[in-house]
C-alpha cells in the first residue's frame, strides 16, 4: 500500500478550505484521525485524515496534487498507474462535492430557521391589528381621553 503525503499546519491552511484556528481545534479534538507531531514539535496531517474529515481542496491547489502524486509513486520507486491516479483525483473530487454539500445544507438549515422566523412575526402582527370595528367607524371618540371635568 502506498503512503500518501502528509503536510504542516501551514500547507493544510494554504491548499484547503479551512482556517489555522478551525484547524487547530479539530486537531485537539482529535477529528483528524492520523494526524500526529513529529520529533521536532510540527504537524503532520495526512490527506486521508483530511478527505475523511470532509475538508474541501481549495480549487488552485487540484491540479498540484496530480503533480505529488506521480512525486510520491518516484519516490516510492514506483510508478503510478492511470488508473490509481484516477483514483486519487475522484477522492478528490468526492471530498470537494461532500464539502460543497455540506454548505449547501448548511445555508438550506439558515434559511429554514429564518422562514420561521418571519412566520412568527407575521403571525404577531396579525394578532396586534385592531378588530374593533368601533375605532374603524368612530376614530376622533376612541382616541379622546376622558378628562376629570367632564366625568
């Protein structure tokens, strides 16, 4: 089985959907499964921990992981094969569309609470509408006050 690269807090933050802070707190609670500190005190992230993870690859950086893959079958005195690197690529691709989805649910789950919410302030100025039909007919009565000399 091949090992696929693993990348720094830093490049993490540069290639992929999320912020160094969101980052860290995943790490600490331990959502990136893999993931571990090497002798000198630096992350290292697996991608795999990433995909799983649901973290989307910024756009710019998709077509550079082609590139650390074929980087990574030299290195292993290997050569990728086209399929494998269709493979890595439809990961990719899976782990983008999940991250897609996610914000679109998201933003779905928004605007749902905010229909309701408009639904129960139109159904509170319903109720605040004067029904007498009195004040409709009469309004110079119903406005007048009642003054202590005229009792």
């Amino acid at each position: 089985m091949r090992q696929r690269p693993e990348l720094t807090l830093s490049e993490v933050v540069e290639r992929f959907e999320i912020s160094r802070a969101t980052l860290k707190r995943r790490l600490a609670a331990g959502e990136l499964v893999g993931a571990h500190k090497d002798r000198g005190g630096v992350w290292r992230i697996p991608i795999e921990a990433l995909q799983a993870a649901q973290i989307a690859p910024k756009k710019t950086w998709l077509a550079d992981l082609g590139q650390i893959d074929s980087d990574l079958g030299h290195e292993l005195g290997q050569e990728l094969s086209p399929l494998e690197i269709r493979v890595s690529q439809l990961e990719r691709d899976l782990a983008h569309e999940l991250g897609q989805r996610q914000k679109a649910e998201a933003i779905a789950e928004e605007r749902k609470e905010r229909i309701v919410d408009l639904q129960r302030a139109m159904a509170m100025l319903e109720v605040a509408r004067p029904i007498s039909s009195e004040v409709e007919k009469k309004p110079s009565q119903a406005l007048k006050k009642k003054r202590w000399w005229s009792r």
